[in-house]
C-alpha cells in the first residue's frame, strides 16, 4: 500500500480540500478535475481513494 503524508484544508464554507503529493498522484493515475470517491475506515484509522 503506498503511503503519503497529506493535508487537509478546511474552506470558508464548510467544505474541506486534501492535498496529496505529486508522487501519490501519479501512482493513482490521476489528471486535473477527475473524480475521485474517498472512503474513510474507521476501523483502520486508513482512507480509501477510487477513481471514479
């Protein structure tokens, strides 16, 4: 599993942004305005990224 230490940017309006190297975007294949789902583990503690 490729790991990557990101940060999350909390907006004006309540919304949120998370920041995530370049390297890990191009592991995951990634071009500008894909969509991406993002699900967090609670279990794990982990967040899942799946391009949509």
């Amino acid at each position: 599993m490729a790991r990557d230490v990101g940060r999350y940017h909390k907006l004006p309006w309540g919304g949120g942004q998370i920041t995530v190297s370049k390297d890990l975007v191009k592991l995951l294949n990634l071009s500008n305005k894909d969509k991406v789902l993002i699900e967090y583990d609670e279990g794990r503690g982990e967040l899942k990224i799946t391009k949509l």
